[in-house]
C-alpha cells in the first residue's frame, strides 16, 4: 500500500471515529463541497486500485422493467377522505353507538325477552340502527382506502378512484356488511301481521323452528367487526395513551364476556325442556298448571294411565310461571362473572344430570379462563409499564444509593446527592423528547422544535436575524442542565433559563432570561467576569461557543452576523475599558485613590469565580497586547500628522492625538505614497478620540452614580444580618 493510500485509510478512521462519538445523526442539508484533502484521498485510493477488476456475483443488476405510467388524479368532490372530512367524526361516533346498541340489546332480546308480536318502541329501534348500517354501507362505495403496497419497501397509498373503492369493499366488507343486515329478517317474523296472530300466532310461537329463527338475529354481532375500521381512524384524529387504551379495551372485553356469557347461559334454556333447566332447578320457573295440579295429584296416588299427560305438562312451557327477564338476567349474569372470574360460589350451577348444560357450562369455564388470565397479564404488563419514567428513575435512584453505600459517601452528601436527582427527574423527559424530535422528518423537525423552543431562543439578541434552518439546528444542539443551589455555572457557554432563579453580575435571572452571550467574542479579557451563582435548582439549556459556531459553519449567512455581533460587541466593550482605565490614571495623577467599593466586591464575591494566576496572567498579557497595538496606532496616526505639517497640535507628545483641521483630514492633503485612504483614516481616528472622550464623561457619571446605589444596597444588606455574621 502506497503513502497516500495509507494515509487516506489512517483520514477515514478518524472521520468514522469522530462520526461514530457524535451520538445520534442528525439530518442536516449539506452544502460543503470536497476539500483538498478527501479530493487527494479519493485520488490515491483510484490509483490503489488500477489493475484490480469489480466482481458481481450477488444481486446481479438487472434494469427495472418499464410499467404503465403512473399519472395524478384529481380526487373528485364526492369521495369521502375519511383523514380530513370534518363530519367524518360524527358519523364514527353515531356508528359507534349503534355498535354499541347491538352489542348489548340484540343478545338480551334473543336469550330473554319474549317477542310481543307488534312494533312496539323496541322493534323501531331496531329499525333505526338497521337504517344507520344501511347508509354505511352506502358510504363505504364512495369512502377512500389505504392500499398497502406489494413491495414492503414501498409507501401507503390512498385510493380515491370510484371503481377500484367498489371493487376493494366489495371483495372485503362487503358480505360481512349485508349478512348483519339481512339478519334483521326474523325481527318481522314475529309480527302478528306474519305469523297471523291470535291463537294461531300463539301455537307458532311455541315452535322449536321459531325459537331457531329468533337466534339467527344474533347474525347482526357481525356488525361488531366494522369497530376496527372506526377505531383505527379515531387513533389518527386523537391523542390516545396506548396504555389506557388497552386497559379500556381489556375492562370492555371483560364486561362484554360477562354479558354474552350471561345471554348464553339464559339462552340455553330456551332450548330445553322446562322441567330440566337451572331456571326450575334453582327457582327462578315455577310449576303452575291450568288445572291446579290435578294430574299431578292423580298421577302421585297412583294413577300411572295420567303419566303421559303429566309429561306433556311438564314439557310445556305455558304450564310454568318464571320471573321477569330482570331477575333472570340478573341471575345469568351473576353466574358469568363468577365463572370468567373463577370465583365459583356453586349456588347457581348446571342443572345435575343435565349434559347439555354441563357441556355448555364447561366450555365457557375454559374460555373464562383464558379470558381472566390475558386481563390479568394485560392489567400487569401496562401498570408496569405506564410510568416508563418513573421505572427508570426509580432504577436510578438505586443504581445511586448502592454507589453510595459501596463507595462509603457521608450521609450529608448522600441528601444532597438525592435531592439533586429527584430535581432532575424530568431531565430524562428531555432526554427521551430530543430522541422522538430526532426520528421524525427535517420538516417536522423544524416546525416542532421551533414551536417549542420559540419563547426561549427570541431573547438572543445577535440570532434575532438568523435563518430558521440554523434556529431548528440550534434548538436541537442545545442541551439540558440543571445546577444546585450555591453553584457556579461554568463560564464560556450561553446559557437560556428553563426552571429557576440565579445571580448574574447583579442581575435576577429567572424563567426566559438569557446569559452568557458574550462567549461569541476572540478575546477571553473581554467577556464578563462574572458567573451566575444559582439561588434555587436552576434548569437550563446551555450551549459552548465551540458548537454555536461550528453549528454556524454550516449556514453562512448566519455566521457572518454572529461575527459581526461580536465585533461590535468587542468595540463596545473596549472603549469602555480604556475609559475606565483613563478614568483611574486621571485620578491617580490627582492624587485621588479609588478603592474598590464594598457593594462591587459583594457584587464579586456572589457572582463570580475564583480564577487561577495562569487565567489572570494570560487575561491581563492580552489586555497589555491590545494597548500597545492601540497605542502604536495612536503614534503611527500621529506621526503621519507631523509629517504633513498641517496638524493644528504639532510637538503634541507621542501617544496622544490633538484636533485635527479640516485641510489635514482632506484626501488633497494625502501624501501621494499614502493613498487615498489617509484621509479618512486619520478623520476616522479623531472621531473616535471624540467618542471616547465622551464615553469617558458618561461613564464616569454613570459608575458614579451606580457606586451610591451599591453603597446602598450593601448598607440594607449588612443591617440585615445578624450581628453575629461575618
């Protein structure tokens, strides 16, 4: 292998590793080209691989076959979308209902309820549900589908075209659909106006081929299947807690097996005689026969010619007075919830002897079974898991006391340690938040971060024209971070308050206040001095100059005013520095010593940090550095002055520069090797010291003044300690 060839192999490494250290990809747009160097790796690999030949043995290329054009459709008018029509809601909820009326009223109709033979509220009730299936169904030919791809590495497409809607419910819900609909046949069969009423109804009513009839309406529990289709929408228009949605969902079933377990159980007696169900057996029918008992009598003296015919009254069911559908009901259901719950009292049971009972009774035992045991494993697998939070904090919280016990931390610490993870509980919330943003789409990124993280990111005062793509990245680069009370946040980052309140340089900091700006500014002496010192468990979102301007790297525009802020910035601060230095060389010449005031070192003392003598030599060499540059400016200025001998100051002393006229500071008043620019220079250069003479002027009134106010404020301060405090 070549140099270059080595070389390239040791960039590649480092790029894999320092991408791989990165954490989580980000989706970014790209705008950088290819750099000198990957243009030479990419060369030395090209010629690395002269002479070798690409085999293809697997997954050999094959040009994709030319289909039908695809080509877009209008969707027309009435074609239902079902994602954004807004009466599409209502007509679910409505569907729903009558999902629901099904459900409970169409089995107790069957297994209790006797049908009184005329269009009584109930049968008109029924009609109306009848007729909201109907109108579905009608819907479903103009109601768009999702068309699952045939390829799973393709997308979800909604079909709006007529014919292929028709053609899809057809060869789906379809017969579903008309088989629930076409079982409302028998609830006409029982009218008298079919059966012919009377007596002659009467008799047909006490046939087995009608009470089969009856049962075929239970049909209609197909409707139920259409519930899928309805919930599967509302699960795209609502937020749903999909752990609250299973506990409703195992708490329905529960209750709707207790119900038809009921019905079939009440159901069964419809089917036998009556001297053998459990209705007679535990008292619930009774035997009252139109002639008072008197075969009975006869049969029971010894009459066993009347046999037959007390057996003929014993299986007829209009020899028998039973409770009311209520009691019966009630009863049924009461012997369900026992049986699924596995509770078993034993005092309602199948009728002994009786196998069809029994049989039936066995059967549902076992599937209760089934049903209890997947509620219980539901119940116990959502608790566990509705507070995924919680679970980990909890983790946490012993994964903490163990390393403190093992590692034999004091108990003080151990509070304070404690305190400060149950106050950045919801940091893990932040955590899991900044993974969910990452996974979704650069768009949504941006629309979702921005919406969050807008009240905050409009007090930076040099971003306020920053393009919103670098305000989506930004957001997402920022960090959480939470300080305990009496701690210093770390200079040389900007911070942005969540939750909280600190000091900073003698400001309150609270909810929304933003600190730290200055870290876009080159010179360390020119940041603040100060630290914010945190008086509660302060929250923040923090970010280094480092990552703000390698984020801006990526979006010129944006970097060009951070640069420009902090060359402002930078100016500003500078003259203030030499005017404040000016202003302490006048007082000392004067013979006027200006000690530091008692509020300026509380003021330090609170909000700022001890800092090391290598920090302090290298903050005060640049500061002698920038002096010197300006005052070699200052003399260089002045000399040029002299020389064209139009200055109004000369002789003025090296260092200072004295008003200048007009014919000076004129471009026909340049030496020719000047140039044309030394005109304006030196006008510039004087309007400066102006400016800064002004400054100084301001400035001294204004430390003034502030000096009194802290006076002041640590006067308030002293007298509110106690006598005894340092």
């Amino acid at each position: 292998m070549s140099a270059g060839a080595a070389a390239a192999v040791v960039q590649r490494q480092r790029r894999n590793e320092s991408s791989a250290g990165s954490g989580t990809r980000r989706i970014v747009e790209g705008r950088e080209g290819v750099s000198a160097e990957e243009a030479a790796e990419l060369a030395a690999i090209e010629e690395e691989a002269k002479g070798q030949v690409a085999e293809r043995t697997m997954g050999v290329y094959e040009e994709k076959a030319q289909g039908k054009a695809g080509r877009i459709t209008k969707k027309p008018s009435f074609i239902i979308d079902p994602r954004t029509n807004k009466y599409m809601g209502y007509w679910d909820g409505l569907s729903m209902l009558a999902l629901v009326f099904t459900a409970i009223v169409t089995v107790v109709e069957v297994a209790f309820v006797e049908p009184t033979g005329q269009a009584d509220p109930l049968f008109i009730l029924n009609r109306c549900i009848d007729v909201i299936f109907i109108i579905d169904m009608i819907m479903q030919f103009f109601l768009m589908y999702p068309k699952a791809p045939k390829n799973p590495n393709e997308t979800v497409r909604w079909v709006h075209d007529c014919d292929k809607i028709a053609k899809n419910y057809l060869q789906s819900w379809f017969p579903l659909d008309l088989l629930s609909t076409l079982a409302s046949g028998p609830d006409f069969l029982s009218l008298d106006i079919v059966t012919g009423g009377g007596e002659q109804g009467s008799d047909t009513g006490n046939l087995k081929i009608l009470r089969v009839v009856r049962v075929a309406r239970l049909i209609k529990l197909v409707r139920l299947v259409r519930s899928s289709r309805i919930i599967k929408r509302w699960e795209s228009r609502m937020a749903i807690n999909y752990g609250h949605l299973a506990l409703g969902k195992t708490l329905i079933i529960l209750l709707l097996s207790g119900h038809w377990y009921a019905c079939i159980w009440g159901l069964m007696c419809t089917f036998q005689s009556p001297k053998d169900h459990w209705y007679t057996n535990f008292g619930y029918c009774s035997f009252t026969p139109t002639d008072g008992g008197l075969i009975a009598d006869l049969v029971a003296a010894g009459n066993s010619s009347l046999q037959a015919a007390l057996d003929a009254q014993l299986d007829d069911d209009s020899q028998y007075e039973c409770m009311g559908p209520a009691a019966r009901y009630v009863a049924s259901l009461y012997w369900a919830i026992m049986t699924i719950t596995s509770i078993g009292y034993g005092d309602i049971a199948a009728t002994p002897y009786n196998t069809a009972e029994q049989a039936v009774c066995t059967l549902l035992m076992l599937f209760g079974g089934m049903i209890w045991g997947s509620v219980i494993a539901t119940f116990c697998g959502v608790i566990a898991n509705l507070d995924p939070q919680g679970t980990e904090f909890r983790k946490t919280m012993d994964d903490l006391n163990t390393f403190m016990a093992s590692q034999g931390i004091p108990r003080e610490m151990r509070i304070s340690l404690r305190e400060y993870f149950h106050q950045t509980k919801h940091l893990q919330v932040a955590r899991a938040n900044k993974a969910l943003i990452e996974n979704m789409s650069p768009m949504l990124q941006g629309q979702v971060v921005w919406k969050i993280n807008e009240r905050w990111l409009k007090h930076v005062w040099f971003l306020r024209a920053a393009e919103d793509k670098f305000m989506v990245q930004l957001s997402l680069e920022l960090e959480a971070a939470v300080f305990a009370p009496a701690e210093l946040c770390p200079n040389g980052h900007m911070y942005i308050s969540h939750r909280g309140i600190a000091l900073y340089g003698g400001k309150v900091m609270t909810t929304g206040k933003v600190w730290g700006e200055d870290m876009i500014l080159n010179s360390a002496h020119l940041r603040s001095k100060y630290a914010a010192r945190c008086m509660t468990y302060v929250e923040v979102y923090m970010i280094s100059r480092d990552g703000l301007l390698n984020l801006a790297k990526q979006f010129a525009p944006t970097l060009k005013i951070i640069r420009r802020s902090a060359f402002r910035l930078a100016f500003r601060r500078e003259m203030i520095r030499r005017a404040q230095n000016n202003i302490k060389k006048r007082n000392e010449e004067a013979g006027i010593v200006t000690a530091e005031s008692t509020a300026n070192q509380m003021l330090i003392t609170i909000s700022s940090k001890e800092r090391h003598a290598d920090e302090i030599k290298s903050d005060q060499e640049a500061q002698d550095k920038m002096d010197r540059n300006f005052e070699a400016a200052q003399a260089a200025a002045a000399a040029a002055e002299l020389e064209e001998g139009g200055a109004e100051g000369v002789g003025a002393p090296p260092g200072t520069l004295a008003p200048l006229q007009a014919s000076s500071v004129s471009p026909s008043a340049s030496r020719p090797g000047d140039g044309p620019g030394m005109g304006e220079m030196l006008q510039h250069l004087e309007q400066q010291r102006v400016a800064m003479s002004s400054l100084e002027i301001r400035i001294s009134k204004q430390h003034e003044a502030l000096l009194k106010q802290m006076e002041a404020l640590a006067a308030r301060v002293e007298a509110a300690l106690p006598s005894g405090a340092a």
